[in-house]
C-alpha cells in the first residue's frame, strides 16, 4: 500500500480528495492529511525511516504556504526527491507562475477542477503521474 | 516714373517761392507744393498733412526761420528743415545749424538746393529705419521678458559659459534666489543627488544641450524636490558661435504623482484579480461540490423540491465561477510584456474557426474572413478578440434566417480597422456603448456572463486601440475594432539575410 500525505486544510476538498483515490480500488492508497505548512514539514522531517511515497501540496495553506514547503523539501537532502503534485484552486497557469517564482518546480500541477465528477477524476490522474514518476508503469 | 515730393515752403513771396520749386520740377519729381506766409498756416499746413521737407525763407519780416523752427520742433516731426535765404551769413547759418535745421542753401545757389534736399531725405530715411529697427529689438526683448514672465515654467538664460544673465519670477520664487545668483556655482545644489546623472555630467558641463528634456528633481527654497522636464537650447550667432543657454523646466511633479498612483492602482487591481480569481473560487467550488455530493444523497432518496432547488444553486454556482474567471482573463491582459509579439490574422482566425467548430455548425452558420492582417499583438489576444466577437455573433443570432457572420480589415493611415459585421437581433443604438460594460447583458434571456465584450474592450484598449458597435434591432451587428499597424522589419523590406 502507498502512503500518500496531503497538505490540504480545505475539509471538502480533503474528502472528495479521499473519494477520489477511493475510485481506483486496485491502487490501495493511505491517506495522511496535515492542515499546515509547518505541521507539514515537522511530519516529513519526522517520518523515517519511513517516507511518504508523493506528497499533495496545496499553495494555500495556513503558516508557511505551499510555496515555502516546496521550497525547504527542495532544500532538505532527506526529503529532495520527494514526488510532489501541486493541487490548487487557481487556474493552472497561475499555479506555475507562483511557484516558480519561488524558483522551486513542482513535480506536477493540478487545478482543482470545479465540477466534482472532473474532481472525482483527480484519483486515476494522481495515480498515472505517480506511476510515471516513480517508474511503475515500466514495470 | 516720378518720385512724389511733398514740400512746405514758408516764404512771402510767390515769385520766389515759384523759383524754389522749379529746380524741383527739372529734375522730375511729382510735386506737391504749398507756401505758408506765417505762423499760423505754417502750423494748419503741418497739422493738416504729412511732409517730405520743409524749406524755410528766413528773409520774412514777421516771421523768420528761427520762429519758424520752434514751432516745428513742437511737432516732433522727422523730416529735413532746410532754411534757404537770399542772403545768410555764416553766423547765422551755423547758428541756425545748432538750432536744428538740417541744413542752408542759398537763393541765387538754386543748383545747390535739389541735391541737400536729397542728401537730407536720404539721412532722414536711415535714421528712420535705425529707429525702427531699435523699436523692434526694444519690443520683441519687451515681448520676450513678458512670456517669460508670465509663463508658468521656470525659464532662465546664461552666457555662452554658463554665466547667470536672467531668471525669471516664477524661477526666483521656486529656488528663493536672486536673478543674478541663478544657476548657482553648483548644480548639486539644486538638483536631486540621484538626478545628477541623468541631467548629464551637470558640473562638468552644466550646459550641455538637452533639447529633448530629461526629467529631474529640483530643490525648492523649503527644501522640497519637485520633479520637472528640463530643457537647455543654444543661441548661436550666424558664425555659430554660442552666445546664450535658454533653460526651462517645467513642473510635471502632479503628473508624476498621478502616474505613481496609477502604477499602485493597477498594481491593486492586479491584486483584487487574483483574489477574485482565487481566494473566492475555492469557497465557491466547495459550495458547488457540496451541492453536487448533497443532490447524489437526494437521489438515492429522491425528494424532487429538494432536487430543484439543488440544481438552481449549482447553476448559480456555475454562471458565478464564469465570471469570477472572466474577471481573472480580463485583469490579467497587459500588452506591456507584448515586445516584438506578432499575430498573424489568417493564422488566426483558422484557430478560431477550429474551436468554435461545433457551436458554427450547430447554429449553421456561415462564417467568412477576408484578408486579415498580422498585426503586432499577443496571439493569445487576438484569439480572444476574434473568438469572443465571433461567438457573440453566433449567441445572438436571429431564428428566422440563417446566420452570416463576415470578418475584414481595412488598412487606414495609421492604424488597421477590423470589423466583424452579422445579420443577427442587433440591438438598441442606445445601447451601443453598454455592451462593453464588464458584467452587463443586454439580453437577459441569453445564456452568458457578460465578460467577453468587456475582455475585447480592454484587449484593444491595452494596445491603444478603440471598439465600437453599430447596429439596429433585427437588423444585425458590425464591432469595429483598431490595432496597431506592424512597423516593416528587415525581412519585409527584403534585405537577405547573411
């Protein structure tokens, strides 16, 4: 089973996001959820030896926002190779443009659909980009 | 043809007076001749007209030359007063000389007479034209300190090397200093520390030519710094040589103020956008997606009031997340980051034709476009210009015939005219100016959010251009749009490349 944190303090998205990764049953997948930018990196620098397989980042957050986690998970030797989607409210092209005007990248980027059924599809997306990015589908 | 000559003779006798005049007619002068006998038509005749000379006879028992000159001289008049008598002597001539006749001939010296009164109406013509040249100095330097005076710039003049000459009151005022103490020994006095640069080596050369005016800061006598254009012009002579610097500056402080602001305003606006765009979308989408998760609830116990008024309230939620992204597209365009950018209009509108594909077809509709141009704008903005009046055309479309949408552009002198003309419901001539209006729908049974006008407006208006509608109810639309026209590059003027 893959371990899946979610820096997400928005409770609706939070669950849709739960209902999401549900949809694809032959991908089981645990869902951890911190609700800020700093609880977020205290659980990363206090996972090991075990780390989360991707991480969900949310820019909005409370604290430090997401920006500023991509940054110190960049910057952190342990946490550097992390997978990391980046899952916003704003339109795609203004979620790249924020974070790279932090001049960190993401490994992907998402828009939080408006329409749930297009939101429900996040799970099969998340699970193609992870396997992509970590080499799964090779195998 | 004849020189007129107008002559006042003051003298008893008509016989003579006959003989002065005759010298006059030989030598081919069109003559006007009147004799005064004494001092009071000797004074009607000057008062009455203008002369050319007056030749006074002094042998008048009565009334004499030197009578004669005084009273002349009362008039103020610039002309020769030549005294000619039979007999004169030295003395008196010289005397009559120092009094202010121009000149004595004597009678039986006739043959003398036509040539001093030419010499002297020769030296009243120079000394006539040398005062007037000097009124025109003296007036257009009168001229001169009077603009300069009343002007609201400051304005001073220094010599060729830099020394005061002038400043005038509004330049005294402002650096509180005397007009012989401006400019000042140092520049940095004056000027802001940070403008020294642009103002170009001020001390070094402080007179360096800026005819098209840099914008620096200059120190008010409180202390103050004002931001003003500074311009500095040669007078050269006809050699070329410097004789004077004429300064100005003028105060464009409110201006810049204003510019600042604007900057901060649209800085702002840029902010609330985003906000808009973001920090309300995402309580919306939840709202949306709660309404969605609560109606798959209902339908599993299907409550049909329940599910209607659910529906309402994701349309809502629907048409509200439109808007509050057409409010993000419109806030976002800038033509600022637009160097260099070039749309090309067949390109264009090929990709328009593409997207809006089924939307035409469905409304079987007949879209045509001639010519369009490449024009120096984003192609992103050109698209949403097109496709934005394009897919206006196809909403309002009128049921009762089939749709003709006709797209061209016109090259005018200094600019390309776009328009795209339909044969849809048209609309109000009132409202023409209306339409642009961010959020307003003229027709409220249509499906829309009132965004995509508004988009085009600021699309053109970004690039400087102006959008305009003309139409009448049931008669169909034309939008007219301008945009720049593309300067030529190398390439279009042929030049191979190496």
């Amino acid at each position: 089973m893959i371990q899946i944190l979610a820096a997400e303090d928005n409770r609706t998205d939070v669950r849709l996001l739960r209902m999401a990764l549900d949809k694809e049953q032959d991908w089981p997948a645990e869902l951890i959820v911190t609700e800020d930018g700093d609880k977020t990196l205290d659980y990363l620098r206090g996972a090991r030896p075990r780390l989360p397989d991707l991480l969900i980042l949310d820019l909005n957050l409370p604290r430090r926002d997401g920006v500023e986690v991509l940054q110190a998970v960049r910057a952190t030797l342990a946490l550097c190779a992390l997978p990391v989607i980046v899952l916003s409210s704003s339109p795609l092209e203004a979620i790249e443009t924020r974070v790279r005007k932090g001049n960190v990248a993401a490994d992907a980027y998402f828009s939080k659909p408006f329409d749930l059924d297009e939101f429900l599809d996040l799970g099969r997306q998340i699970r193609r980009c992870y396997e992509v990015l970590s080499g799964a589908a090779a195998r | 043809m004849k020189s007129p000559l107008r002559v006042l003779n003051i003298e008893d006798s008509i016989r003579d007076s006959e003989l002065l005049r005759r010298p006059f007619e030989a030598a081919g002068y069109d003559i006007v001749w009147e004799r005064a006998e004494n001092a009071e038509e000797f004074r009607q005749a000057l008062a009455r007209e203008s002369w050319d000379v007056v030749l006074a006879d002094n042998n008048m028992p009565q009334f004499d030359a030197a009578a004669a000159l005084r009273i002349f001289q009362q008039q103020a008049l610039d002309i020769p007063f030549i005294v000619v008598s039979g007999a004169i002597g030295e003395d008196l001539g010289i005397s009559m000389m120092r009094a202010g006749a121009h000149d004595y001939v004597l009678k039986h010296q006739a043959r003398r007479l036509v040539p001093a009164v030419e010499r002297e109406l020769r030296e009243t013509q120079v000394r006539r034209e040398r005062r007037a040249a000097l009124d025109r100095l003296r007036e257009s330097e009168q001229r001169f300190r009077q603009l300069a005076e009343v002007t609201p710039h400051l304005v001073w003049q220094t010599g060729a090397e830099g020394q005061p000459e002038y400043a005038n009151s509004r330049c005294r005022e402002y650096f509180g200093r005397e007009a012989a103490d401006f400019p000042p020994e140092q520049w940095k006095d004056v000027i802001h520390p940070e403008d020294l640069a642009a103002a170009g080596a001020v001390n070094s050369d402080p007179d360096r030519p800026r005819p098209q005016g840099v914008e620096i800061r200059l120190r008010r006598h409180d202390g103050t710094y004002h931001w003003f254009i500074q311009r500095s012009v040669a007078v050269r002579d006809p050699d070329g040589r410097i004789q004077h610097w004429v300064h100005t500056a003028t105060d464009i402080d409110n201006l810049k103020q204003h510019a600042e602001a604007l900057v901060r305003t649209n800085a702002q606006l840029q902010q609330f956008a985003y906000a808009a765009a973001h920090d309300l979308l995402e309580p919306l989408r939840n709202v949306s997606t709660s309404l969605r998760l609560l109606e798959r609830l209902y339908q599993q116990h299907p409550d049909k009031e329940a599910l209607e008024l659910i529906a309402e309230a994701t349309g809502d939620a629907h048409r509200l997340h439109r808007m509050l992204s057409g409010l993000y597209e419109i806030t976002k365009i800038d033509a600022a980051d637009s160097a260099g950018a070039v749309a090309d209009g067949a390109q264009v509108m090929r990709q328009v034709l593409a997207n809006l594909r089924t939307a035409i077809a469905e409304s079987n509709a007949e879209v045509t476009a001639a010519m369009l141009p490449s024009v120096p704008i984003r192609e992103v903005h050109l698209l949403q210009l097109l496709q934005n009046l394009v897919a206006n055309s196809l909403k309002f479309r009128d049921p009762a015939r089939p749709l003709r949408v006709r797209l061209s552009a016109e090259r005018q002198s200094r600019h390309w005219l776009f328009s795209v003309a339909d044969n849809g419901i048209g609309f109000e001539p009132s409202q023409s100016q209306r339409l642009f209006d961010l959020f307003r729908r003229l027709h409220q049974d249509q499906e829309g959010t009132g965004v995509g006008l508004a988009l085009c407006a600021r699309i053109v208006s970004s690039y400087g251009g102006r959008i305009w509608a003309e139409g009448r109810p049931g008669e169909g639309a034309t939008f007219f749009f301008t945009l720049p026209i593309r300067e030529a590059t190398e390439k279009d003027r042929g030049v191979p490349h190496s």
